[in-house]
C-alpha cells in the first residue's frame, strides 16, 4: 500500500512496529512485511504479464527484434535481478518487466521474496 496509495516508506513503518515489539513479535512482522511486499511486487509482476509486446512497438517505438533481444538477455540473466525489486524507483519496473517478458513465475517469486525479506531484516538488525 506504501508505494501505490500512500507516499510512505514501509521501513519507516516496519522500523516503529518492530522498535515497539517484543522478540517474538519481530519474527511475525519480518514475515508479514516480507509477505505483503512480496505480493505488491507480484501485482507488478501481472500487470506487467498482462501488457502486451505490440504495446512496445506502439508507444514506445521499440520494434520485435530489440524485444526479442532483451528477452534472451534477460533470461541470461534468470532470476536473480529481481532480488533487487525492493529498491525505490526501478523496483517496480523490474517486477514489471518480468511479467511483460513473460519470465518464470517461480524464479521471479523466490529472487523478489528474498531481496524483500533481507531488506527487512537488515532494518531489524539496524534497530
């Protein structure tokens, strides 16, 4: 919600809830944190999915050989550039790139999930 309605950091939020908790309580947050962020990422993931390559070639002026081309280099890559959908500003568009680019679901979910997950867990190991 932070990054599509809301101009607010979810650190900040995470940082205060786990700030305020007892030990216990951090583990449930660092997993609903991680949960919640991983889903907002996997709602890029499907818009991304959703769009189609003509769109490119459309509004972007990109024509099917370049596509086909960032495809096979971003498949070189597999998985791991979407460990870095946590950061501001090109998270989002990474997420929604490996939809658009059709990527494996799988790969995608586990990459993203644990760059998220780290990042939480840094802000707890910070606190």
């Amino acid at each position: 919600m932070a990054a599509t309605i809301l101009p607010i950091s979810s650190e900040l939020h995470f940082a205060y809830i786990t700030n305020l908790s007892s030990n216990e309580d951090v583990f449930i947050a660092l997993a609903i944190a991680t949960l919640g962020n991983s889903l907002g990422g996997l709602s890029c993931y499907v818009l991304g999915h959703l769009g189609k390559w003509i769109w490119l070639e459309k509004y972007f002026k990109i024509n099917e050989e370049k596509i086909i081309k960032y495809k096979t280099k971003l498949e070189s890559f597999g998985g791991w550039p979407a460990f870095f959908c946590w950061l501001p500003i090109v998270g989002d568009p990474i997420a929604v790139t490996y939809g658009l680019m059709k990527s494996p679901l799988r790969s995608f979910l586990i990459y993203m999930s644990l760059g998220k997950f780290l990042r939480y867990l840094f802000i707890i190991y910070l606190i």
